[in-house]
C-alpha cells in the first residue's frame, strides 16, 4: 500500500491498529484537544491557543536586480500577497542575508503585517551574539513570535549543554517562541530522528514556549512519538500535510508551516487554508475531499523537496517561482556560496513547465505575466529593470 493511500485510511477512520499504544495516543489527543495540561498555564501558550491556527507561510527575501541590496517592495508585495492567501501567519526565512540585512529583512515584514497578519522570525545566527541580537531585534520592530533554533551557534555535546543553550535564547525574550524538529545526525543519541525530546520536553514547561514545528523529512512513526511526547503541551504543526488529517485524529494538531504553501494553493484556490479550517472544526469527511483536490500538487513538491531537505538544503529558486505563480514577488535568489555546488536545483524550463501543468492539475490559474517579472522580482519589473541588465542569475536558466 503507497504511504498516502495509507494515511488517508488513518484520517477517514478506516484502518485498524494493534497494539496497546494507540489507546494511549489517543487518550493524550483528547487530552489535548480539550485544552487540558500546560498549554493554558501562561499568556503566551494561551495566545498560542486562540492566534496561532491554520496555515502558516514563510517569508524569502527579495533583492534589487544587482543583488547588492534588499527589495523593501518586494518583501511588502509578499507579505501582502500571505494575508491575500489566507494565512495567520508569515515567518521571514533568511536565506542568503547578512545579519543586518536579516533586521532590515524583518523590519519591514513586520511593519508591513502590523495589524493584519502574524509575522515570526527564525532565529538561527551563526554565533550566539547574533541570535541574542536578533530576539532583541525582533521584539523592538514588533515581531509577534519566534522559532529559536540554534543550529549554527550552538554544537552542543550532551543534552543539558543543548537544553541550556536554548534556555538562554529563549529566556532573553517575552516573546512565544516555538521549536524546530529537523531530521538531525548530529543529535541522533538525544531522540528518534535526532529530535531531543527530553531537552524539547523541558523547554515546553517553559512560559513563553508554544509549539513546535515538524520538519518535512520526519517520517510519520517519528511524528508519532513527537506528538506521543509534548502534544499535551506544545502546539505540533506538522509541516507534511498529508500528515495533518492523521495525527489530527489523534491529537490538537490546529496550524502547519508547510514549507511552500503556495505549491499547493492560490489566493483563488485556498486549498491548504481549507483544509486546516475543517480540520479545526473536526469536519474529517469535508478535510479528505479538500486534501485531494490538492494531493497532485502536494505530491509534486514532496518529490521535489524532500530529497533535498534530508541533505539540509531547499530548492530555493522554485520556492520563489511558486510564490511569483500564485501573486508573489518572485525574483531569484541569491548565490549561496557555502552551499556546494549542485546541491541546489537550478530552476530550468522544463521546472517551470512541470509547476504550471501541476498547477492546471489542481485548477490553479498561474499568472499570465511575463517570466522576465519573475526573473527580476514583480517590483522591480514595475519600476522598468530588465532582466538584459543583469549580470547574473542565479539557480536560473
């Protein structure tokens, strides 16, 4: 039986299970769905609880045609483009930013979302002075939350050398901060997958932590155990779709941070926010017929993501182009040059061929605008840069 077959068994209820496990999950899903336990015990978890629900998109920078600088408009153009979408919430990604360039880059989001749309930030510095710096930043411009991963500042050894790097980070802000749970090998001896879960337990009895996001490469089993262990506590946003309707049955599972959201729905065609608005609302049957009117889409993406975030990397082009199809700035994102050649996909013709005809799939009508929009980014086309102009593009061809 194919994986997705299965899952949609799970969520219709048609499945059967063995062990003596699942009577337990399922005892912690009801639990957590009727609010029980820590998640009320702060005013953040409590915000958490009533603000953080539905579809969450992320944010990727824009820059001038030069690459020399940011594209204020640009990123104003995308974070209104998530609020035309549908989602709650949007979290600024910096990838390929300097750290000043990373204040200006949530500067703006914020100052643009103020009011309208939640906007986050992924703190994820390479040192630990530029992740204290960017908390405090982010509190200053009005940033609403925070996911603190301290990947790249912090290479700890045992488990309570990891627990007390994130409290640090986390203690420095009032802000809600959610957690990341990647596919890791260098904490693989902390937790299946290498998610610490008795260091991600610990953080959760803290005030101001309120979720935690799943990373796309976690396979369901480890979703599992994941939800098993703080779905009583945190919020689980489970960045699979195909995964929500599953461990929704069994647990509050009320947001995703799908990684490119716009993969597999417009602001004509709210697939993705309709399916997590029946989900909330417990209407399973309704959820199943929306989940299948965007699987071709969801599938595509899958197959083209997940080979690579098991390597720690994304098809950052195609990410962009995705966003530009469905009202998105675009633009093409910068060269990354710690990241070894070819491990990056270039966004060739036959890509942007295969995304629309995914996208007619699914009857979603991709812009009509010319590719040189998408190759300069929607806001700088208006203001009359051309693509001759460059000197480069890349990830492009």
């Amino acid at each position: 039986m194919k994986r997705r077959e299965f899952m949609k068994m799970v969520a219709a209820g048609t499945a059967v299970w063995a062990g003596a496990g699942i009577l337990q999950s399922c005892a912690s899903g009801q639990k957590a769905a009727s609010g029980a336990g820590a998640s009320r015990s702060s005013p953040q978890k409590q915000w958490a609880r009533e603000k953080y629900k539905g579809i969450e998109n992320l944010l990727l920078p824009s820059y001038s045609p030069d690459f020399k600088a940011l594209d204020e408009e640009g990123i104003r153009n995308d974070v209104r483009n998530s609020i035309r979408h549908g989602f709650f919430s949007t979290t600024c990604i910096p990838v390929g930013v300097s750290t000043e360039e990373h204040k200006q880059f949530l500067t703006i989001a914020c100052d643009e979302a103020r009011g309208k749309i939640l906007a986050g930030d992924i703190v994820a510095e390479k040192t630990e002075e530029g992740d204290m710096a960017m908390i405090a930043h982010a509190e200053k411009v009005g940033c609403t939350h925070l996911l603190i991963t301290p990947n790249r500042s912090l290479r700890a050894k045992t488990e309570e050398e990891l627990y007390q790097g994130y409290l640090k980070r986390i203690s420095a802000t009032q802000l809600p901060v959610l957690l990341y749970a990647p596919l890791s090998k260098t904490y693989s001896s902390f937790g299946p997958g290498g998610v610490p879960l008795k260091v991600f337990a610990r953080l959760a009895e803290l005030p101001n932590v309120v979720g935690i996001k799943l990373s796309q490469a976690l396979n369901l089993t480890t979703c599992f155990q994941i939800c098993e262990a703080l779905a009583q506590h945190l919020l689980v946003g489970p960045v699979n779709l195909d995964f929500v309707p599953t461990l929704a049955k069994l647990y509050n599972i009320q947001w995703s941070g799908q990684w490119n959201v716009e993969s597999v729905q417009s602001p004509e065609k709210l697939y993705a926010v309709e399916l997590m608005k029946c989900i909330n609302d417990r209407r399973f049957d309704e959820a199943m017929k929306v989940y299948a009117r965007l699987e071709p889409a969801l599938d595509a993406f899958y197959k083209l993501q997940a080979p690579l975030i098991a390597r720690g990397v994304h098809p950052w082009a195609h990410m962009k182009y995705f966003q530009w199809c469905t009202g998105g700035n675009g633009g093409l994102i910068r060269n990354l040059p710690t990241i070894p050649a070819g491990h990056i996909p270039i966004l060739d013709d036959v890509a942007r061929k295969l995304i629309r005809s995914t996208y007619s799939k699914v009857g979603i009508v991709a812009t009509a605008a010319p590719e040189e929009e998408f190759i300069l980014g929607k806001a700088a086309y208006a203001r009359g840069a051309r693509a001759m102009d460059m000197t480069q593009k890349p990830y492009f061809s």
